[in-house]
C-alpha cells in the first residue's frame, strides 16, 4: 500500500467520521448511530494496523493474457435465429 493510499483512505475515513458526526447531531444516542460509530472505531483500529504492519501484497494473477478481438465485422449468419434475450421480445427471425 503506497502513502497516497493510506493517504486516501485516511481522508475517507475523516469524511465518514464527519457524517457521523452529523447523524449524531440529528439522531442523538440512537442505536444505529452508535453502531455506526463502533463501526468507525474498528475501521479506525484496523487502518492504523494496516499501515504499520502491512501484509504481503498479492502478485499479479499469471496466465491470462488478452484476448484479441478483430474490429473487422463478424459473420451475420452465426447468429441467425438466436434469441436477443433481455431485449424484450424473444424468438423473432433475424434479418440481415
């Protein structure tokens, strides 16, 4: 994790306290505030242990290089008779 990422995630968290803070100010000593607010505290909690003892970054996954698909226009009559699912009307003939 790179400073500017623990940066980040630091900001976000400052932001996320704020709006607490607000629903605080709205809501009072509801539950769910103060769940949120536990939940902040944890986050709090791990953030800190994140960026003094980092764990091992995860290597990029290997083998699985780009598929190529050519710009070139494919053969219309693949597809002839398939249905355009999720478009609302089903088992129409194509046309070309």
């Amino acid at each position: 994790m790179t400073r500017s990422d623990i940066a980040e995630l630091r900001y976000a968290v400052n932001q996320l306290r704020r709006s607490i803070g607000v629903l605080r100010t709205h809501y009072g000593d509801a539950g769910t505030v103060r769940r949120l607010e536990n939940d902040l505290e944890r986050l709090c909690i791990d953030a800190d242990e994140l960026e003094q003892s980092p764990p091992p970054q995860v290597a990029a996954p290997r083998g699985q290089e780009p598929i190529y698909v050519p710009d070139s226009k494919s053969d219309e009559s693949a597809w002839m008779g398939a249905q355009d699912e999720g478009l609302g009307f089903h088992s129409r003939p194509r046309t070309q």
